[in-house]
C-alpha cells in the first residue's frame, strides 16, 4: 500500500480512506446486480428441452412395459401350443 505524500500533515490520509471508501462502494455496486443474477430461471429452451426429456423417459417406460407384456403374451402362447402338441399327439397314440 502506498501512502500520498501530501504538503500537509493528515491529508493524505484522508484521501487514502476516501479512495477506499470509493472503491468498496464500486465493487459493492457492481456485486449487488451480479449476485441477483446468480439465480437463473429455465428459459423456454430449457423448458421444452426438459418436456422433451420426460416425454422420452415416458416413452421409454412405455415400450419396455410393451416388450415385457408382448414376451409374457408369447410365453403363455408357447406354452399352450405345446399343451395342444401334446393333445394331438396322445390322441393319435390312442388311435394306432
């Protein structure tokens, strides 16, 4: 830190803490709108993007819940074809 050298004692002082005093005040008037700017709101890009997200997650939910039904539909089909299988086979045993 360097002190103003001044003709008269005291004055440079003062000088010094007014310079201070000006600078703490500028720094504080520009921190004040920058900190309420730290809290951003989603804008409509951000917005869409996370509908869009949900909208694929759903989606994603929804055809896996499509496979898995689709796979227990073709089980209970197989299985029932070779009930049948078996059927037709006894009766042509019991036939010959």
């Amino acid at each position: 830190m360097t002190m103003i050298k001044t003709t008269k004692p005291g004055r440079g002082t003062a000088r010094l803490f007014i310079g201070w005093a000006g600078a703490c005040l500028a720094v504080a008037a520009l921190a004040l709108p920058l900190a309420a700017c730290s809290q951003e709101k989603p804008g409509p890009a951000e917005q869409a993007g996370k509908k869009i997200d949900e909208t694929v997650d759903a989606a994603k939910a929804s055809a896996s819940q499509a496979a898995h039904d689709a796979k227990n539909l073709a089980t209970d089909a197989a299985e029932k074809t070779k009930e049948a299988a078996e059927a037709v086979k006894e009766k042509v045993k019991e036939k010959m």
